[in-house]
C-alpha cells in the first residue's frame, strides 16, 4: 500500500528550492538521497499543497514565486533574551490548524509557539475556517498556563490585538486598527484575526491557546470564498511585505510579555492603546448573533473590554462570544 508522505520531509526540498531558481533533478534527488521517483513524488505532494512550480526537460524545477520560509533559528534569535531559552517553538510545513496541534499538546512543555507554513484546517472565530494557503501569511499559536486564573480573562484577547499592533509599529509598517472584539484591520479591510481557546478550573490553572492569522502576501483566494473584506501587509505597504520571520518573532516576544503581565494586571495596561486603535468607535454597527440583530452605535470599550453600544438612546454593554460586528454603510 503507498504510503502517504509525511509533509516534514518536504522541507529540505523546499528550503533548496526557496530561491526560486533552477534545480536539476539529478542534483536535487541526489543532494535528498532519493531516486528521481522519489523526488518526483515530492514534488507532486508540494503541488498538492499548492505551490507553484514550473519543470522544464533539461532544466530541472524552479519554485514559480521565491519564498520566505519561516526558520525557527531566525525566529529565536530575533526574540528578545528573555525569552529565547524559555519559549518552546517549532515551525511545521503543513499541518491542521496550530491552534488545535497546541490545545492537544502537552501542558508540561508550556510556554511553547507553534507556526505553520500551510493549514488544512485552520479556525476562525464562530466555527469559520481560516484560509491558509502555503508560505503567503503568518499562522502562529502560543500555549500558555496561567496558574491562576487571571483577571478579566474575556478581554485577554483584545489585549492581544493590541501588542500585534504594537508589534508592527516597531517594524515600521502603516498603522493598523482593532475591530472589536479582535481583528485587526488596514484601511477599510481585514487583515488578520485572533482566535483564543482556553481550558481551566474555576479556581485553579488556566491554560490558554492564543492564535494569529495576519494576512502577509496573500494574492486574491482563488479556492475559498473569504466572507468579508479582506488585505494583506504587501498591499498596506504598496511593495516588498516584510519578513515573516522577523514578524513572528516581534509577535511572540510581545506575546509573552503580555502574557506574563496580565496574570497579574488583567486589561488595565492594554486598555489606552486598544482604544487609540478602535476602529468602530462613533460609528454605526451591528451585533449579529444567531438569528438575531441589534442596530446601534460603538461607544468604544469599558476597562473590562466590552463594547458599549447605544441602542435607542439606551448604552447596552456587549461582552464577546458568539457574535460578530459589522460596520453598517
Ligand atoms: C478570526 O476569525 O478572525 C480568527 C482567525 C485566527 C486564525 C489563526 S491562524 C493560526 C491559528 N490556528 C488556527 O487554526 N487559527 C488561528
């Protein structure tokens, strides 16, 4: 029976072939050690994963696009000291979704980061998938375990949008919005979108997943409808996105920071800079849940980050959960 590849044994290949130039067939199976079937197959699994790739008789194969391809070194060396020798991380060519390799992995080995090059499953807020295509965006899971369960945990998650938007102001990149309760936009689009899953005991430790999916290079999805308006940080930069490694790394050192700040101080911290970025503050939006549809306007968040809306003359506080909101025109 054929056995199917396992998509870790691409990455040798594909780090050959990131350049986008030339490769003979005979060099790369024998650099690999395998046979020109071998290779063949290898690089029919990375078709299958997407990637473009152009073979010529005579020439070889060449990547279509030259990739970035995420490095765990590159990624430990750019995060801060702290926490170079304290974060578990590991990058995979292809997996599920981070966020569900990291809610089953072991707690022991936590504080761990887990990134991806390409999803199969990735998760979005309501049961939506998120699309994952290979080597275009940043896929990025973090597991901590709070000891104790932290104050105003729901707005844990806003918090986490505002560090990644602290994060690409230290790389220089336009400035970005947070869209209540945790996306972050570019203009008039999405750009990318924070999922939190958590597990705990009242009382007692709490553990938490928190995942990030920023558009980097994205091009237009071609198989998958994308629900709403959506951008990329090559498109906000009008040119050359910048390093997915470097992103990463910014990311995840402003993560644990935060992470390790609000066991202790909850929202308090975050609170001024979420609202210098609110994007619907002022405006008129509407709460969609289920079947349901509240009309109002966004009167920003309270220190506990729920969203105020005026409905009728009447402020009603919004806490996060399943629901969403959208700018109405
Ligand atoms: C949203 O719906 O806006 C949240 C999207 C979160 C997507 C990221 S990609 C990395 C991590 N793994 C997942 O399966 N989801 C999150």
């Amino acid at each position: 029976m054929a056995r199917t590849l396992n998509p870790e044994a691409l990455l040798p290949l594909l780090r050959t072939l990131s350049d986008g130039a030339w490769h003979s067939g005979e060099r790369l199976a024998a650099d690999a050690g395998i046979t020109r079937a071998a290779l063949s197959k290898r690089v029919h699994r990375l078709l299958d994963l997407g990637l473009e790739i152009e073979t010529q008789p005579g020439r070889g194969c060449r990547l279509v696009q030259a990739l970035d391809l995420l490095e765990p070194d590159l990624i430990r060396g750019h995060l801060p000291a702290a926490w170079q020798d304290h974060l578990g991380l590991q990058v995979l060519c292809s997996t599920d979704s981070t966020n569900a390799r990291l809610v089953e992995a072991d707690i022991a080995a936590d504080p761990q980061a887990l990134l991806a090059e390409h999803q199969t499953r990735g998760r979005g807020r309501q049961g939506r998938a998120w699309h994952s295509p290979f080597g275009a965006n940043l896929y990025l899971s973090l597991a901590w375990t709070f000891p104790q369960w932290p104050p105003q945990l729901t707005a844990l998650s806003l918090a986490a949008g505002v560090v990644v938007a602290e994060a690409l102001d230290a790389l220089e990149l336009p400035a970005v919005h947070l869209k209540w309760p945790n996306d972050l936009w570019h203009k008039d689009a999405k750009l990318g979108g924070i999922l939190i899953e958590q597990r705990g005991e009242a009382g007692g430790a709490c553990r938490v997943v928190l995942g990030l999916g920023l558009n980097v290079s994205m091009q237009a999805a071609t198989d998958a409808q994308i629900s709403q308006v959506w951008t990329s940080l090559a498109e906000a930069v009008a040119g050359r996105p910048p390093s997915r490694n470097l992103l990463a790394a910014q990311v995840l050192g402003r993560w644990c920071d935060l992470l390790q700040r609000f066991s202790h101080e909850g929202f308090g911290p975050f609170v001024a800079g979420w609202r210098a970025r609110d994007l619907t503050r002022n405006r008129a939006v509407r709460i969609e849940q289920d079947a349901t549809e509240i009309h109002g306007i966004a009167r920003g968040v309270d220190d506990d980050g729920a969203l105020l809306l005026d409905v009728d003359g009447e402020r009603r506080r919004i806490l996060s959960g399943d629901l969403r909101l959208r700018l109405t025109p």
